[in-house]
C-alpha cells in the first residue's frame, strides 16, 4: 500500500512540476516593484493642472491640461526606503497599497469585496446544492454541454460591453470552475469563458460607462458616438475568443493531462461514476438555495445596469445571498449545516481568497511607488504621460494610432483602472490625435482597446487577480497560457487601429 502512495506521490510531482519552475506571483511583483523604486531615481517626477471641462451629456470633470506639464524639484527625485507619518517608501508598500482608496474601489475597496464576496460564496458551496444542481443539470444534457462554452463567452463578453463588468466576475469564477471539472474542462476554461470574454467586451464596448463614456466626454465626443463600428468589433472580437474557448475545451475535454493546470483540477474534479446519483438527491432546500443564488444575481445585474451599483452594494447584495444560504441550509439541514458551520464556511470561504485580495493591495502599491495616479501629484507616471505625448508628434497617421494603443496598453500595467487610466490619459492623447490628423474617435479606440485587453496579462490588474485566486490559478502559469493567443489578439488590435485610420472613424 505504502509502495502504491509512494508511486502516486512521485507521478503528482511530476505533474506539478513544469509549473512550479514559474515564479510565484508575489516574487513576480516584487521584482516589478523593485523596477518600479529604481524608476523614481531615474524620472523626475512631474505633474499638471487641472481645469473643469462641460461634455456633451453636461456633466463637469476636471481634466488634465495639456500644456501645463511642470517637473518637480530635482531634490524630491527618488522614494525614500522607508518613511515614517504616514508617507511613502519603498518598505511602505504592501501596508500602503491596502489601505489605500476608498470603498469606492482602488484598494481597500476592492480589497474588501474580494473577502466578503469569498465568504459568502463560501457557504453557499458548502450548502452542497450548487454541486448537487450540476451534477444533475450534466447528466440531463451531457450531449449538449459543449455549448455552455460559446453561450457563456458571449454571455460574459456582453456584461463587459454594456455595465464594465470586471471585479464583479470573481463570483462568479467560483461558480464556474466546478461546473466546468464535472463537465471534464479544466479551471483555464472557466476563466477564459468568464474573465477573459468580459475584457473582450470592456475593449470592444460601445456603451460602457466605466471607459468609452468617460472617454468620450474628456475629448468632447457625444456620448456613444460611432457604436456601430464598435459593436461590430465587439462581434467579431466575440466570435473569435467564443470559438478559441470552444476548440480549447473540446481538446481539453478529449485529453486532460494537455492542460497546465491538470494537477490541481485533478483533486478537485467530480467523479463522473456517481454522476448519476449525484444527480438523483435534490432536494426543496437545494432549490431553496439555486433560487437564492439566482434572485441575487438578477438584483445584482439590475442594480448595476439601472441604479448604478458598485462594489459596495454588489459585496452587501453577495453578503445577503451568503446569509441567506445559511438561513436555508440550517433549516434544511443540508451537508449537516448549522450556525457554527456556516460561520467556519464564511471564514474558510474569504481565506481562501485572501491570497489574491493580498496581491490586489501589492499591485497598487506599486502604482503608489511611483508617485500614485493623480494628475495633480507629482509622479514618474505623470511624466512618462507626458514624454509619450510628445514623442508620437509628428508620426504618419496610421503608425501614430498604433502607437497610441500602444502606449494605452503599457500605461495600463500601472492605472488598471479604466476611467483611471481616460482621466489621465484623454486630456493629452484628445488633443494630441487632432495634432496627428487623427480622429478624437480612433484615439478614444486606442484607450479602449489598450486599456481592456491588457487587463488579462497584467499582474496589476485587481479583477484578473482575484479572479485566478478564485479559480486557483497561479499567474505564472496563466501567462504560459494565454502568451501565444494575447499575441494574436494584440495583431488583431493593430490591424483594428489600422482600420479604423483608413476608415476615417469619427
């Protein structure tokens, strides 16, 4: 027997062990902030002013003015190791980045709905329903299982499209994932249906207010202006993404052990044996539970889409569905629940997604380092805003919209945040494009696409972190997956660029 262990033991470290020569995400970041402290004694940090802009839906924002870029002192070059009151250094950075924000969502917002949310999905896992739901909804439609891949990528590309869906998807990772390892995908799957498809929609979105509004308004564009051009993007973008999802799971699905996360999914993957018994005990606290899990996601969905909910009132709507389960698994008895049982559920639940809501706050520590995003602060970001501005002037039309999207899409790796990044951004690249014999509505694309598409590879990204701590996916291993397809979406992107240059898209 001990032979047997042994033999099984060896085979697992095997399998582990291509993934485990990837560094771990922290040690990633680490490095990056290390890259980013040295940056602050190489750039002099800079900074401009501000000035209230009316836009065409009459609302009042305070945009960058361009020409009003201003360096700061050279003896203020350069982030100290460490800083006592409250200030920033090097040594600062993981405290920093998680208390900083608000509710509202940079950190602490964020790092708080990634816990609540976790925990409350926590005890409706532990109910034992949601499994139970799957099992049963598989062995009725085993033929047809196929197409939850493309329905859920346009399902999920969609929510990007029209309310920015991002954080919002880490919830629903958690639900996915098991549902796909019954069906014999594996954890990649989910993410690339659920994450993946809603960036896609993010980049290619006609109506989102959480970039192409705001973006639209700083370059004094009217709001949803050239929707076509953008929907027929977003079609096409889906299209493409849904079929590399469907093709990849199917190959998936006929040889597992192709798959990079293979190992872990393996502990985690139903027996297909009991399937059908599975299927058969499902009980009215099971229904119960399927139907509290589906009110609350169609309060959250209208929330978000007609009252303007964010991750304060998405976390509090999660809390009530948590709380809710419990109510219905104590009086049901489900998997023997009760009150101190569903408690540990809530705790084991948010702990398992401390590690990504850890990497959220280290993530913005970085941005911290370099001065933070804001216009008005003197930052290395500010002025690598500004030195870009300047050395697109004067490049031919088409190659200067590359560029542009270009330089969206590195900017991204520090300001994930979509209106963050058009607030900084639009003011100078607006009226840098009329400069170029750019239209405002080609540079507005290059911050969409730049800003949305980036945000699956970057490890500064708040929703792609939690989202793969969600599905328990390690960042190295993500990017040895997704390199080769980002390559061709970034080609794509170009050739988008390109287009719309030719076009002439105003």
């Amino acid at each position: 027997m001990s032979s047997i262990q042994e033999q099984d033991s060896v085979e697992e470290s095997k399998q582990v062990t291509p993934a485990s020569k990837m560094p771990d995400t922290y040690l990633i970041l680490f490095f990056v902030a290390l890259f980013a402290f040295a940056l602050t004694y190489i750039v002099t940090p800079g900074s401009f002013e501000t000035v209230e802009q009316v836009s065409s839906d009459g609302k009042v924002r305070q945009v960058i003015d361009p020409d009003s870029f201003s360096y700061a002192d050279e003896k203020e070059a350069g982030l100290p190791l460490f800083a006592a009151g409250g200030e920033m250094g090097f040594l600062n950075l993981p405290f920093e980045g998680m208390v900083s924000g608000s509710k509202w969502g940079a950190s602490i917002g964020v790092f708080a709905f990634i816990l609540i949310t976790g925990g409350a999905f926590g005890i409706i896992m532990s109910t034992g329903a949601i499994h139970r739901g799957l099992m049963r909804l598989i062995a009725k439609s085993q033929k047809l299982e196929i197409l939850a891949v493309p329905v859920l990528f346009f399902a999920f590309s969609l929510g990007g499209a029209v309310f920015g869906m991002g954080e919002e998807v880490i919830p629903f990772v958690l639900i996915i994932v098991p549902v796909f390892l019954a069906m014999g995908y594996d954890s990649i799957t989910a993410l690339v249906v659920s994450y993946v498809a809603t960036q896609i929609g993010f980049a290619c979105s006609w109506m989102n207010p959480f970039s192409v509004s705001v973006a639209q308004g700083i370059a004094g564009l009217p709001l949803l202006s050239g929707s076509g051009f953008r929907m027929a993007l977003w079609v096409v973008f889906t299209l493409l993404g849904a079929t590399f999802a469907t093709i990849y799971a199917l190959r998936i699905k006929r040889n597992p052990e192709r798959s990079l996360t293979f190992a872990q999914d393996q502990s985690n993957r139903p027996e297909k044996v009991n399937l059908g018994e599975e299927a058969k005990h499902l009980g009215l606290g099971d229904w119960f539970i399927l139907l509290v899990l589906t009110a609350g996601i169609g309060w959250m969905i209208w929330g978000v889409t007609t009252q303007g909910y964010y991750l304060p009132e998405i976390a509090s709507q999660f809390f009530t569905m948590g709380l809710a389960a419990a109510i219905v698994g104590i009086i049901f008895r489900l998997d023997g629940m009760t009150a101190n049982s569903a408690i540990e559920a809530f705790r084991h639940g948010a702990g398992q997604l401390l590690p990504a809501a850890l990497v959220v706050a280290f993530a913005k520590g970085i941005v911290l380092v370099l001065g933070g995003d804001g216009a008005e602060t003197p930052s290395v970001l500010n002025t690598i805003l500004n030195s870009a501005s300047q050395a697109l002037a004067g490049l031919p039309e088409t190659l200067a919209a590359s560029c542009m999207f270009l330089f969206q899409s590195i900017f991204n790796f520090f300001v994930t945040s979509g209106s963050g990044q058009a607030a900084l951004t639009m003011p100078i690249m607006a009226p840098l494009s009329d400069l170029l014999g750019v239209s405002r509505q080609v540079a507005v694309l290059a911050f969409q696409l730049g800003d949305g598409l980036t945000n699956i590879l970057v490890p500064t990204s708040a929703a792609l972190m939690g989202c793969l701590g969600a599905a328990k996916v390690d960042w190295g291993t993500w990017i040895r997956f997704i390199a080769k397809p980002m390559l061709v979406v970034f080609i794509l992107s170009f050739l988008t660029m390109v287009l719309a240059v030719v076009l002439n898209f105003n």
